[in-house]
C-alpha cells in the first residue's frame, strides 16, 4: 500500500523533474525503482555519467566474447573518424571528446609533416640528394603505412584503444604507436581494436603503468617524438616521466578534466597537484590553461628541458594543452622569467600580472642576468574601488599558442585530406586563437563587470570601440564567450564605465556606502571615452559566423567517471548511494564568470552562447 502510494508521489515528481532535464535526484529515482520494479524510471534518468543514454542503453550490437561472457559486459561498436571499435562498459569511452581526438589527430600529423621536412632538408644539406638518395618529400606522406622515419607515438591511457587507433589510420608518417593502458581487461580491447582496423603493423598494445612505461624510455635515443596523456583527472602524477621520455623538439599532448580544481574551486589541491594556487576569478578558464603550463615547465626545467607551447585551449569542461619539449640549460633561464603571479581585487575584479623575474641583458650578445621581479605591482587596498587584492599563481605569462602552427593545423583541416566530424569547431576555436592578443595574460568578462555596477551591458561592439579608440589593443579569447582581453589598464576601462552610466544609470539604492560600485563611480572620469564604432569592432570570426564555441552536443555532456568492471546496474547503484557523501571535483563545471554550475544548467547555458 505505502510501496503504491510512493511510487504515484515518486513517478509523479521525478518524471516531471527528469523530463525538464534536472534529474540530481538519482537516488530515491534508483531506489524507488528497485522497489517498485520501474525501470521506465531508471531508464529515464538523468544522472548523467552513470547513464550515458546513448551508449549503455542501446547497444547497437551485442558482441559476446569468452571474456565479455563472463562479465555479462554489453560491447557496442563505435565509429569516430576512420575507426570502428569495439568497447564494453567496462571500458572508458565519451564520445564528446570527440573533439579532442580530432583536434590531436590534426596537430600530430601537422607535427608529423614537419618532422619529415625537416629531415629531408637535414638529408640535402648533408649531401644525401647528391648521392642520389630517394627523398622521402618527392612522395606525399600516407596514413596507415609503416615508415622506417615516421614518428614514435606513446598513448599512456589508451582505453579502449580508440584514439590510438585512429592515429594509426589518420595520421601520416609514423613508424609506431604504443597504446598503454593499466587495466588487462582495457588491453585486451585494444588489441581486439587494432586487429580490427588493420593497424597491427603499426599500433601495438602495452599493459602497464603509463608512468614506468615512459621511465623506460627517458634514454635519449629510446624517447618518443609524440606523448599522449588523456587521463582521469589530473595528469600530474605522469608528467615527470613523460617530461623526459619526449624527444628533443618532441609533441606533449595533455588532457585535465580536473577543471574544478584549476578553476579556484580547490586552490590548496591546485597547489598540491600543480603547484599553484587558482583563483576562482572570472579568467579562471585561462588561468587553468597557464597553470598547466608553467606546471609542464618546471617539470622540464628539472632536466634543462622547457616547453614552447603549441595550442593550449580551455574546451567544454577540460583543458587540452599541445607542447613542444626542447633541451637547452640557456633557455631554460629565461623559464623564471615566464612565470608570473596575480593579484586580483576582490571588490572590482582589476586583475595585474607580477613577473617572477626579469633578464637584463648584459654584455656579449644574447646574454642575460636575471633578476627577482621587482613590485609590488598591487597597491595594499585598490586604487578604483579601495577592496582588499587576493594573490594566485605562479602562471605561465609568455605565449600560449604559436600563431604560426596555429595557421597550419587550420589550413591543414580546411584543406579537408582528413575529414572530422568537429571540423568546424576546429577551426572556428582555432580562429579566435588566431585573434586572441599573445602578450596578454587573461581577460575581463563584460558582465562581470557591469554586475559589479549594477548597469545594464553595453553591447559588444560598443564596449570593444571605447577600448580602441581609446587607442588599445582588444581581442576576445577562446576560453569566454563574453571575454575582453586587452591592454588598456583597469584605469581606463573604469573610465569606460563611468562614461557609459552616464547615459545608463545606476540605481542610487544600489550604490551602498562602502561598495566597490559607489567608490568607483565617486571617482571622476580622467580619461576621453568615445563610443564611436570603431572599424575593428566586430571580431574577423564572428563576422565570418563562424562555430566558436561549444553547442550542446548530447544531452548529457561532460565529464564521465571512470570506467568499473561488473554489472552496469551494480554500479549505477553504488555510485548514486555514495552521490553527495564525498566531493567529486570532476563533476563541477564552471561558467565563463567562474560560477559553479551544475550540469543541466550549463547545458543551458552553452546553447545559449
Ligand atoms: C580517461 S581514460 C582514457 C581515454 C582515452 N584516452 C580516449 O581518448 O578514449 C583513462 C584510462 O587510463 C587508465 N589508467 C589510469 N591510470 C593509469 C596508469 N597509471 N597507467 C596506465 N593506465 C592508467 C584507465 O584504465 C583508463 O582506461
Ligand atoms: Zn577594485
């Protein structure tokens, strides 16, 4: 009787909730269902990462193998780009990475092409043309074929083997991939997986820590020229070894979903796992991307070794960062002159950039003495709104991207001889790095901004053509949709402000005594504003419409957990009675203002964009 009365309250209120996609109540959803046997209940439920609809619930084929039949394991075949893999539940797969495979299969071959080149003009110059050597440049490089010359590839957490795979039959020039995993069950996948696409004579499978399988390979003539670390979370624990089993001028590629802790959500794990403190700012997206790399740097560092980055990108609810690993004691220097900390009002947001140290140049060319960097560049209380400033870092301030490769991986997609299916993305997001401003650290959020005086936003072009033609450089980043980075000082965008509320006023009751809002518009305006629009108002990409930021591509998207071997609905079930009871920092995702959101509204919110 109770059993029939809960289940009609239960049915009612869940479906109604799960319907609106903002099922978090999994559990009594679960346990009702068990209780009443209502699987249209469970099937419906929303909690995203114990159910990813698609691929659980609808295998498109159900392949029963010695080892899968003895675990009852659903295996559904999966198709991304030339590969077509076989992967159970028990095996971690999520299809919205999609765009991160992609992505990599088009930078390594570009780093591929490159490696060839250069070895072909090293040949001519040291003579090899005149002795008639055959020049492997003379013949296009093709996907899929071993090359005595190619590249060395090492996936330390390889899954399924998917992405592996792929780069066996995607990109061209390489001699072998190694896909490692820890887990047996995971290996036996990958090997399944490369007999199935043909790539055996290229990808092999390896069973073992991803960490010790780079410590056998930091010899310098066993290094690899590409490392592909995609793991759970933090790559943290893997980056010393793969600092130095990366050849000289080698590809490190890394994947953090561990967004939350970068993002200032747990400053002290930040600390700990990167050895930075985040802030919980409205840059935090970019903030994340250069603590990661001045994390990568000081690894190398350790072995007079330093990166130049590539491609470094804030993407959905992870980080992606693309590096090159060179050794060099000289440059290795001018590594302390990279780093930078930050100082961020807590009243008005104002963010400035204090450099670690400087290189005075001294006698003889090329030669440098460094020095602490001098400062503080923060007063105690801020000038514009009399605030207390907070502290995070060390970052990385040099460059982020280099425009140059930038521009190749785009024209190498554009020219389409490989098809993805997130090619639009690609090159849209890589398009706005192409405009993003290289010598300037983060960037202010517009909304953030009005919000702290309570005024309505000025549109985008607007606000852009005050910064201009106040006679400074503008640009958006790909990390925030609504982003401004800029090198006009916190001054003069105040000053921007003050001017726009004189047309757009504030309401008094908002201006309480003590508030940044009332100290900043207490102060006179010192600079002239015009909001004339200016001809460079409109961003190039957005004028080209082009697909810059993330639509909504699954209903529910974002980060999944980690892969367990057993039944399904086993699983399902520990993981939702343990829901709420421990932090899980993977699952929290942030908005472009730094706000936690939870998955369903920011579902929302990224169509919106
Ligand atoms: C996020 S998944 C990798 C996904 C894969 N790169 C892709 O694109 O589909 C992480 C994998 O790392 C494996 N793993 C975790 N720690 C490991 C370690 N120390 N050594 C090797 N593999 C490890 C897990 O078994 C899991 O399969
Ligand atoms: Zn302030």
């Amino acid at each position: 009787m109770l059993t029939k009365l809960l289940h009609r309250i239960f049915y009612k209120t869940l479906q109604c909730k799960i319907l609106q996609n903002i099922c978090r109540q999994g559990k009594s959803c679960l346990e009702f269902s068990k209780l009443s046997n209502c699987s249209k209940l469970h099937s419906g439920c929303s909690v995203y990462q114990l159910h990813p609809p698609k691929l659980f619930a609808a295998s498109e084929s159900l392949l029963q193998t010695p080892d899968t039949m003895e675990d009852k394991v659903d295996v559904t075949e999966v198709s991304e780009g030339l590969a077509k893999v076989m992967l159970p539940s028990s095996v971690f797969y999520n299809p919205v990475q999609e765009y991160n495979r992609d992505l990599t299969v088009a930078i390594i071959s570009e780093f591929s092409s490159e490696s060839f080149q250069n070895l072909n003009q090293r040949k001519t110059e040291n003579g090899a043309a005149a002795n008639n050597e055959t020049s492997d440049q003379a013949i296009p490089l093709e996907s899929g074929k071993f090359y005595e010359n190619g590249i060395s590839i090492f996936e330390g957490l390889a899954a399924s083997g998917l992405r592996s795979v792929r780069f066996g039959l995607e990109i061209p020039g390489v001699r072998e991939i190694i896909a490692n995993d820890f887990d047996k069950n995971a290996v036996s996948f990958i090997e399944r997986n490369i007999q199935k696409n043909g790539v055996h004579h290229i990808v092999k499978a390896r069973h073992g820590d991803a960490a010790m399988g780079m410590y056998e390979h930091r010899n310098e003539n066993d290094r690899f020229d590409v490392i592909d670390l995609d793991p759970y979370g933090s790559p943290t624990i893997f980056l010393d070894a793969a600092l130095q089993a990366v050849k000289d001028g080698g590809l490190l590629c890394v994947t953090c979903t561990d967004a939350a802790v970068l993002c200032g959500n747990a400053p002290e794990k930040c600390n700990a796992n990167y050895g930075s403190v985040s802030l919980r700012s409205k840059f935090c997206h970019e903030m994340g991307v250069r603590i990661i790399l001045q994390c990568l740097d000081s690894h190398a560092n350790r072995y007079s070794r330093y990166i130049v980055p590539l491609i470094s990108l804030s993407v959905d609810f992870y980080f992606r960062v693309f590096v090159r690993v060179y050794t060099g004691q000289k440059q290795v220097k001018h590594s302390s002159t990279k780093r930078a900390m930050i100082f961020e009002c807590v009243g008005c947001g104002a963010y400035m950039i204090q450099p670690m140290a400087e290189a005075l140049p001294t006698k003889g060319e090329g030669n440098f003495k460094f020095v602490p960097g001098s400062g503080p560049v923060a007063q105690q209380l801020c000038q514009h709104c009399h605030h207390k400033h907070r502290m995070g870092g060390p970052i990385w301030s040099a460059p982020i991207h280099d425009k140059e490769f930038v521009r190749r991986v785009i024209n190498r997609v554009q020219a389409g001889s490989q098809t993805f299916h997130t090619a639009d993305r690609i090159v849209g997001m890589l398009s706005v790095v192409l405009e993003e401003l290289p010598d300037v650290p983060m960037y202010y959020v517009l909304d953030a901004v009005c919000g702290v005086l309570h005024c309505t936003p000025p549109n985008m072009k607007v606000f852009r053509s005050a910064l201009l033609n106040g006679g400074y450089r503008v640009s958006l980043s790909h990390a925030a949709k609504n982003s401004y980075k800029t090198d006009a000082p916190p001054g003069f965008i105040w000053d921007v402000m003050r001017a726009w509320v004189k047309n757009n006023p504030v309401s008094e009751k908002r201006l309480t005594p003590g508030s940044a809002a009332k100290n900043i518009l207490e102060q006179q305006q010192t600079h002239e504003v015009s909001f004339t629009e200016h001809a460079d108002a409109n961003p190039r990409s957005r004028e080209k419409g082009m697909l810059r930021w993330q639509t909504n591509p699954e209903p529910y998207w974002g980060p999944k957990a980690r892969a367990k071997r057993g039944h399904n609905e086993d699983l399902v079930a520990k993981q939702l009675a343990n829901q709420g009871k421990t932090k899980k920092y993977k699952e929290d995702i942030f908005d472009s203002n730094g706000k936690k959101l939870n998955i369903d509204q920011t579902s929302e919110e990224k169509v919106k964009m």
